[in-house]
C-alpha cells in the first residue's frame, strides 16, 4: 500500500466522529496535573455543538496538549484518569456489568455511541480473547490509541477492584519508542509496537472475573436506554462527502482535484456540487484546505521526502506555493512544523 493511498485512509477516519464526553477527560487530566490547558478545552467545547467532535481535533487537541506538558507518553497517563461519566451510558453500562467479559460484550456492542470509524472486533479463542482495531489506515496516531487502550486495562482494574489485573499481550501500531520502561509499568505485560493492527488481549479466565460493584438490575436499564441510543442514531458515514473526499486524495497526486474534475467524476454539474457541500455545512475549497493540510503535517513526518516531494503529491506544481500555502494554514512554514516535530 502506498504512503500516498494510507494518508488518505487516514483522513477518512479522521472525519469521523468521537463522543465529546472525552473533552471531560481531558478537564480531569488537565486539573490532576496542574496544567495550564483550559484553552484547549474551550476550542473543543466550541467544536461540539452535537455532542461529537471529529478525530481529527481530538488529535489536535491531544497534540496540543503534548505540546504543553513535560510527559513522554501523555496517552498512557491521559487513559489513567478514565471514569465511567467519560463514556456515557455505555461508560455507566460497562460499570454495571457483573464479570469483565460482561462488560467487554456490552463495549463491542455499543461501541458506536462512542466512536465512528473501524471498531473493535472481538476473537476469542481456548486461552484467551483478543479485541482487535483493524486499521482504516496504516499510520496510527500515538497519543490516541495509547489513551484508548490505558483507559480500557484501567477501567478493567477498576472494575475489578485489582489494581494488578494484567493482559497478556498488547500491540501497537506506532513505532517502538526508544523508551518502553513506562509500557511494562503501566501494564504489566508483553507490549509491542509496529504491530499491523491495535490489539489487547487477555487471558481467558479473566473473563470470569466478578465486577466489584456490579449492579445487574440496573444494567438491564441502562442496556435497554443504550439499545435505543444506538437505533436512533445515525450512521455516521457521510456517504456524499466521503466519496468527495476520496476523489480528491485520489487526484491530488499528479491528477486535478479542481471542484469542475471532481463533479464531473461525481456526475453531477460543478453547481450541484457546491449546492451539496454547501447543505453539508462545507465547501470546496474549504474541504480541499482540510485535506491538503492534514496530509502535509503526515507527509512532513516522513523525512526521507524532499520538500519539492511533498508540494508535488499535494498538487502544487512549485515548492514555494506549498509552503505559503502551508503557513497560511498552519501560521508557520513546513520547514518550522517539521523541526518542531523532531
């Protein structure tokens, strides 16, 4: 699969949506340690008026927030301050739940109240059980899926009451950082990384395991209130605006992502188009802005690429018109965004 293809995989997922209960807890982790992030909360409060934000600014916001803490690993301790309330009904569901393997059922079931995009699959097999993040794309975020999966062994221990509960093997897409010691610490098993899909995987029997509060009667509540939860909610796949999307990655390398191609690879007249985007609460050039940013700060982590390569996958027939293109976007030039990324 080549980069050019797994970067647009990549923002496909990252229009997809995640619950705004995570904005509560971030406030936690931000109050916990003293930090000085509350603008950060704002500009996500701002962004959730439906109740979701996209991945993309929970991304933002937890690069935003590396950027203002001294932590190496800021996902593993950000999952640390999980709590039911940051789940909703499926938090408080899970919390019920009277065994761990209870809960896990209840999470690949409902998962969808939560978050878009490709969800968990659960394998079990004679020793253990395995829950499993096929990728949308081939570069996975750091930050996110180390938060997600510290906030899933932390829930389990609280759910427990074992502060030592441990899985028997996790597995990450990112690369090895060149210090693992806070991974063995945090979760007291085999953990590897450049792995082709996020995994967690425990041992059978713990699946047995009796919740310390668990609560079947209101369980039977809160599954019926998320049963509902789940019907009425929309599927989330932007059919229109995702097949958009995807013809423009498609034609930014070395094709022509104008809004006329595109319509006319739609099928529909350039007019139609804008009156659709424009339904969606976007437009085209505001898409193709979205796109070509998101792809260049991926493009510009990999460092065996010329800048002149970069501005040419991006569409841009001259380096210089990228990198005015860029600060525009960004306030700061391609050359600054990569050395800050070092």
């Amino acid at each position: 699969m080549s980069l050019f293809w797994e970067l647009g995989e990549k923002f496909m997922l990252a229009q997809q949506r995640i619950s705004a209960d995570v904005i509560g807890l971030l406030t936690v982790f931000i109050e916990r340690h003293s930090i000085e992030g509350q603008p950060i909360i704002d500009s996500l409060e701002r962004c959730s008026a439906d109740s979701s934000i996209t991945y993309q600014q929970w991304w933002d916001a937890l690069e935003a927030l590396d950027g203002i803490c001294q932590f190496e690993h800021i996902g593993l301790l950000l999952g640390q301050c999980i709590a039911p309330e940051f789940g909703g009904v499926l938090g408080f569901l899970g919390a019920s739940s009277t065994t761990l393997g209870n809960a896990a059922n209840h999470f690949e079931r409902f998962q969808r109240l939560l978050f878009g995009g490709t969800g968990v699959e659960i394998q079990m097999d004679d020793d253990c059980i395995k829950g499993q993040w096929l990728p949308a794309y081939c570069s996975a975020n750091k930050a996110s899926d180390d938060t997600l999966i510290s906030a899933l062994v932390s829930f389990a221990r609280m759910l427990t009451g074992d502060p030592t509960l441990a899985p028997s093997r996790i597995g990450f897409m990112h690369p090895r950082p060149s210090d693992t010691s806070s991974y063995r610490d945090i979760f007291l098993c085999d953990v590897q990384f450049d792995c082709s899909a996020l995994f967690v995987e425990i041992p059978k029997a713990l699946a047995f395991l009796d919740a310390k509060n668990g609560n079947p009667t209101l369980g039977v509540v809160l599954e019926q209130q998320a049963q509902f939860l789940l019907e009425a909610a929309p599927i989330n796949d932007d059919g229109f605006i995702g097949e958009v999307r995807q013809r423009v990655i498609n034609e930014l390398h070395g094709g022509d992502p104008s809004q006329e191609n595109i319509a006319a690879g739609l099928g529909v007249s350039s007019r139609t188009l804008h009156r659709r985007l424009a339904e969606a609460g976007t437009g085209f050039v505001c898409l193709l802005q979205d796109i070509r940013l998101m792809m260049a700060k991926d493009l510009l982590q990999h460092r065996t690429l010329s800048m002149s390569e970069i501005a040419f996958r991006l569409g841009y027939a001259e380096q210089s018109a990228f990198s005015r293109a860029f600060k525009q976007w960004s306030g700061e030039t391609p050359l600054s965004y990569q050395k800050g990324q070092q």
